[in-house]
C-alpha cells in the first residue's frame, strides 16, 4: 500500500519547482495515463484513463510519456509457475487533434523495453525503513531480469535478456456526448491495437484488439471543497494473441475512478483507482486476478500556459496482478 510518508515526498518535490509555473485553471480533468505494467497485462490493449473534455476543432495535442514499473514477485498454483523478476520501461508518444462536430483522432506510438533492474537495492532499502514487505525481493539475486511462464512442465515465456523495440501501436476515435460551461463532460471512445511489437520479446501480443469505453468528468459535485470527480468504463476485446492463447480470455472490464483537488492556482494533486477484470484463465494472481491500482501525485501548468507536467507513482491495491512499484511522468503540450 502507498505510504503516506511517500505522498508527502512527492508534494514536497511538486512544491519546490513552483517558481516556473502559472496560474492552472480547468485542465478539463485530464486523468493520470497510467496502465498496469505487468508485462503480461501490458501487450494488451488496455485503454489508459481519457479525459471527457475533447480537443476542439483545429485544437491539437502532443503527449510524451515515461512508465516505469519494478517487478519482483512469484506465484506458483496447479501446475502454473510465474516468475516476474526485472524492470519494464514504456514511453509513449500520443498525438491527438480535434475535428468538427466534437470528434477527435489520436495516435499513439509506444516504446518498449525489459531489462534487469537497477532499483531493486533502493526499492528493498525504502521498504526495510518504513516497515513494508519486500516479498521475494531479498532471497532473489540483484538486479537480474527474469520474466519465465510454465504450464505443466512446459516453458512458454522466458525472458532473462534485455528486450527492446517498438510495440504495439494504437489509434483512437473519440465523440463528445455532453459538454457544458458549468464543467460537466461526457464523452465516449473507441481504439484499435495494432499487432506492431514483436510478441516473442512480450513487446506485443502479436493481434489486434479494440476497445470501446464512456468517460464522464463533473466539477461542480465537490465544487465547495474546490475538488471535482472523472472517471470511465468499458469493454476490451481482444484478438487471439500469439502468446499464451490458450489462457487468454477474449474480453476483458477495465474502468478508471478518480479525484483532482487544486492545492494552489498552479497544482492539481490527484488520486486514481484504475482496474480491470482478468486477462487469463489462470490460477496464479500474476495472470488470472483482478487488478486494482491507485495512483498518487499532483498535475502542473508550467509558465508558457500550454504545456504541464504530470508526476505520479503507483502501487497495486488487491492482487499481485499489478507491479508493486511504479513511476509515471509525462509532459503535455496543446497546440491552439
């Protein structure tokens, strides 16, 4: 579970850049691009958490993303043996551009790549001061990448060199639904995945899949605690994967909860629950439970009044489905 030590440090760090920012304004409840780094979880098409608030006609978007995820967890269960032992790194370039009508377009080209870690020491030494479980951390060798699936003696993943390369790219067809001066916004969307990333190397699964969700945001709910609420739902399907096809379940419910709370005229602090039903048939948490994962940090406006900054982390709230540790920073620039 996150540490409220830990939510400290982050404001705190929020805090100490306030010199380059402006006055923040509506960011029209743009919700944390977070997404369960699992690596197994990640080759899907898993729509990250979307604004309700779309771009207007000739507006367009820029979105540079970092994720980055410390896996170290094993789970063993009726003839099923899952070993998550590296760090996954994901950056993301996101271009979207608003149309008549209220519709919108987007693309997304996501840069993947699995490598032994170099944070296990530091991750181990941050949960030995404040009392948190290391898990398999201290029995494991350090900083060693070992993603490994077996099923009834048969090896079907195993990775334990770097893997690296593009993967799977997304386009995204978005509508306005309700959109309103008093901060009221429905919107409903749709993408495609396409099959770009190499599956052997879990950069892909190597099929397309589509997705279709509603996302809905409301500042005037919390308005007298000058909070506002977003959130989303939908429906995954996903095509028949070259990796673990047999265990692949061909839909899935993702959704996405959250609040924004301005702090001060420049910074939004943000919490966010995002979740989704499992992707696999499987009696290991890793592949067949439930995720649920909360996100801390705060959203920023820096001074040129068109571009912010996005600081979050990330731990799982339920099963070992999610990584126990993640990083997410991102950078925002709106064309007018």
């Amino acid at each position: 579970m996150l540490s409220t030590i830990r939510i400290t440090l982050l404001l705190s760090m929020l805090v100490s850049i306030c010199p380059v920012l402006v006055q923040a304004g509506d960011s029209g409840y743009e919700p944390f691009r977070v997404r369960n780094l699992n690596p197994f979880t990640l080759i899907h098409g898993l729509p990250v958490a979307s604004s309700s608030k779309l771009l207007e006609e000739g507006e367009s978007s820029l979105h540079l993303s970092m994720d980055v995820a410390n896996n170290s967890i094993e789970g063993t269960s009726d003839g099923e043996q899952v070993t998550l032992d590296g760090e996954t790194y994901r950056i993301g370039v996101t271009w979207k551009k608003g149309f008549g009508s209220g519709w919108q377009l987007g693309i997304e080209v996501p840069y993947l790549s699995h490598r032994d870690g170099a944070m296990d020491n530091l991750i181990e030494d941050w949960h030995d001061l404040f009392g948190l479980s290391n898990s398999n951390r201290e029995d494991w060798p350090q900083n060693r990448l070992r993603y490994h699936y077996v099923k009834d003696g048969d090896e079907r993943v195993s990775i334990h060199k770097s893997r690296q390369g593009v993967g799977d790219i997304q386009l995204f067809l978005s509508h306005t639904l309700r959109r309103d001066a008093a901060g009221r916004n429905i919107a409903i969307h749709t993408s495609l995945k396409l099959p770009t990333g190499d599956a052997d190397s879990l950069l892909g699964s190597g099929a397309p899949d589509i997705a279709f969700w509603i996302s809905g945001s409301d500042a005037q709910l919390l308005k007298r605690w000058s909070m506002g609420v977003y959130g989303q739902a939908g429906l995954l399907i996903k095509g028949k994967a070259d990796i673990l096809s047999e265990q692949q379940r061909d839909a899935a419910l993702f959704g996405s909860v959250g609040t924004k709370w301005l702090a001060y005229d420049w910074l939004e602090i943000k919490l966010q629950l995002d979740g989704h039903t499992s992707l696999y048939d499987s009696a290991v948490d890793q592949l067949g439970g439930t995720a649920v994962m909360i996100t801390v940090g705060g959203s920023i406006l820096l001074s040129d009044g068109q571009s912010g900054i996005d600081i979050s982390i990330g731990e799982n709230l339920t099963t070992d489905t999610v990584p126990d540790f993640m990083v997410n920073l991102s950078y925002k620039y709106s064309f007018p």
